[in-house]
C-alpha cells in the first residue's frame, strides 16, 4: 500500500445549515452534495448512534478532489481543541494569508494566530483559525517553492488541505504504528514551539514539543505532535465520532482490503471502497481503494 492525497477532513456539527453558510461566505467553499451515513459507515467508524445522521460535502470553490465533510451530531462541550490525542488540525494551502485574515474580519472563525512567516523560513507564512464546530484550520501560503517541501499550487484562494497534524504521546510509537500499518516512511523529529499547545496547557510561549513531517504522495504531509506529558486521549461519547475533526480520509495506491469495506460516498469516489482503522492515537483513519 501507498498513502497519498488527503481527500476529505471529516469534522462534526450540530448545525449543518450554520456551517454551510460559514464555509461558503468566509471560506469560498461551495456545498457540492448531501447525504446520510449509512450503517455500513457507522459501524466501521464505531460511531452506530450516527447512522443515518445527515452529512454534506464542501469543497474549494475552484476544484473537486478534497473535501471538508461535515456530519450532523450534536456538539461535545467538554471538547478543549489542542488538549488531547488525535487529529488536531487541517492545513490548506492558501494564495495569500494576509488577504484571507482581511476576508474573516467579523466572521464567526476565532483567530487564534495571526498571520506570521514560520521561525526557519520567511518563505512559508500562516495563520491558525478556530471554526464554528471547535475544527482548527491553518491557512498557509508559499511565497515561493522550496525543494524541500513538495507543496502544491493553490487553485483559488483557499484551496485543499495539504497537511493534517496528529498529535500523541510518543513521536516514535506513533511513527512505528503509521509505518508498520500504512507504510508510511519514518521521518527525523525535531523541536518545534507549538503556542497554541503552551497555551492550553499553560506552559512557556518558547516551549518545544518533538514535530515530524512525513510526507506521503500526492503532495500531502501527515505532522506529528507528541504532547505534553499532561495530555491524553480525547473523550468520546460511546457510539459518536470524536469532537473536532473526527476522520481523515486519504486515497491508497494499490492497496488490497482483507477486511470489511463500504462504499465511500465520498464525491467523485462515491462507488471506491474504504475502510477504517482507528490509529494509535485514537485518530480515525479512512483509507479509499483507488
């Protein structure tokens, strides 16, 4: 198997008409289908009290192969983003970050960093926004290509997400696990300040937290995090999908399902099979056989 694009962030909401109207007048992104989760669905993502729960389908205004899919399931209030294991944020690649923060002034996004080049390259710049179902996103822009990451080419001014950050207990456990299960090929950790972390755990601006980037096809990145030592697993009603962004689901080059598969649903994979596995970190992971 060979891990490639990211095709859908999967993100929980009570209000699916609220979210359709944020995505689509601060965000750009356009409502491209409706549909139910269907039982075989909710039994692969243990999530059985949600099946036939209503979800809808947006993607960048200006392409058709990622998603953000949100599913209708009442809101967790006890959810703190940034304080638990699991997937922790979605990045999309952007034209221009600065003029991205100019278009969520008064909107109901929470700005939680404000745009800033990156500490080892003024070539990268980003901003951190906190969305109406407790979803961190990242902006990002290159301001030019950089050898060293294969990012891709934004197509609009709020594109795709290109990078989903994991967070966990132990960088090296979480790299064995995403290797042995996804092939997926180990990458060098390495310090890196985390504020939004420090800040919900009340540490130093300047503390470092072990970061790794593995890349896989398609020009996606996964990002591991290994968190303070006061973290844990993120809390989930029995029979639920996790608060905040729930499932990643990525495309698998010849990949062979032994198991239980169902059909995506997901637009222009609507008919591929997936499956999904639950990761080390209590991530859900939904894997598409193209």
């Amino acid at each position: 198997m060979e891990l490639g694009r990211i095709t859908a962030v999967t993100i929980t909401s009570p209000d699916l008409d609220r979210v359709v109207d944020i995505y689509s007048k601060y965000l750009k992104y356009r409502l491209v289908s409706s549909t139910r989760v269907s039982a075989d669905q909710a039994k692969s993502w243990d999530a059985q009290s949600i099946e036939n729960s209503e979800m809808v389908y947006m993607s960048p205004e200006s392409s058709d192969d990622f998603f953000f899919r949100f599913v209708e399931q009442s809101s967790d209030d006890d959810y703190v983003p940034f304080g638990t294991f699991g997937w922790n944020a979605a990045e999309l690649i952007v034209k221009d970050v600065d003029e991205s923060a100019e278009k969520l002034i008064g909107s109901p996004f929470e700005v939680i960093g404000e745009p800033a080049d990156l500490s080892f390259t003024d070539q990268i710049r980003a901003m951190q926004i906190l969305g109406p179902s407790k979803e961190i996103i990242y902006l990002t822009q290159f301001k030019s290509k950089l050898d060293e990451f294969d990012s891709p080419t934004p197509r609009c001014d709020i594109d795709q997400t290109f990078i989903v950050i994991l967070a966990g207990e132990n960088i090296d456990e979480m790299q064995s696990f995403l290797n042995e299960t996804l092939s997926i090929k180990k990458a060098p950790p390495m310090q890196s300040r985390i504020r939004a972390i420090s800040k919900v755990f009340g540490l130093p601006e300047d503390t470092k937290y072990k970061s790794a980037a593995l890349a896989i096809k398609d020009q996606s990145l996964i990002e591991l995090d290994e968190m303070p030592s006061d973290a844990g697993p993120r809390s989930c009603r029995n029979g639920f999908l996790p608060p905040g962004i729930s499932i990643v689901s990525f495309i698998a080059h010849e990949s062979k399902f032994l198991g239980e598969s169902y059909d995506s649903n997901i637009p222009s994979f609507e008919n591929v099979h997936a499956r999904t596995i639950k990761g080390m970190s209590g991530e859900l992971i939904e894997i598409l056989n193209v």
